[in-house]
C-alpha cells in the first residue's frame, strides 16, 4: 500500500509525492502527461533498492494522466 500524496499537474508535468506503507518516508515523481515518461524521479528510503513501491506509484499516476480534469490532491494506492 501507498500513498500518493500532492497530485498536480503543471505545464504537462503531472508531479506526486509517495508514502510507502505509512513510513514518512516520502519519496517523489514527475511523469509527462502526453506520453507518460518519467521525467524526475526521487526514491523513498523505504523502497530502496528494488523500487516497488515507486513502480506503483508511476503506474497510478499514468492512469490519472489520462483523465486530467479530475485530479485529486491524495490517492490511495493498494494491490496484492
């Protein structure tokens, strides 16, 4: 589980914030919105070295992109 937290967009760059599992470890992405290409990325200390949880969080955010009217400021992400 995570959260995403400061969605925004801004001049075609969808920005977020992750929180794996709750730790405050926060980490950070920028995807373009057009394509969908991560253009910055900022690991959380919890979801080093593997980045699963960084991987959930761009997966979301690409999905949000797609529907860019209706981008909320906080999402919970889950999967099993």
């Amino acid at each position: 589980m995570l959260r995403l937290k400061n969605l925004r967009i801004n001049e075609g760059i969808l920005y977020g914030d992750y929180d794996p599992e709750s730790s405050g470890l926060i980490g950070s992405v920028a995807i373009r919105v057009s394509d969908g290409k991560i253009v910055n990325a900022v690991y959380s200390e919890y979801d080093k070295p593997f980045h699963t949880y960084f991987n959930h969080a761009v997966s979301r955010m690409r999905e949000l992109a797609s529907d860019q009217e209706s981008i909320p400021a906080e999402v919970l992400v889950m999967w099993y």
